[in-house]
C-alpha cells in the first residue's frame, strides 16, 4: 500500500445518517484556505466518538 495522505484533525460534529452509521465531520469553517483539508466519513453505529475529539484519518491506495 501506498500512503497518500495523513490527516489529524479535531471532530467537529458527528450526524446521525441511520440506524447503522454516523459520519464523523472535520471541515474548513471558512473555505477561504485553498491548504484547508477536512473530511465527512461515515462509519459504524458504536464508536464513542464525539466534537472534540481528535482523530487521523489516512488515506492509502491500496
């Protein structure tokens, strides 16, 4: 695997999609920064995350 991007930000808001996920939210407040990166990504219900948190999201081309 080859890693294209590490990212470590801190979870703004968590929003209920269904019954089974969640989509975790990091994003550019202002969309003035063109260097600004921020993900949505939607993962399985049961995963205590919350806002605050820092988490890393990695991305890899596998």
């Amino acid at each position: 695997m080859t890693k294209v991007l590490e990212l470590e930000a801190e979870i703004e808001f968590v929003a209920t999609i269904n019954d089974n996920k969640d989509c975790l939210m990091s994003q550019d407040p202002t969309q003035e920064n063109p260097d600004a990166l921020w993900f949505n990504i939607d993962i399985p219900k049961g995963h205590t995350l919350k806002a605050g948190d820092k988490v890393r999201v990695t991305v890899e081309k596998i």
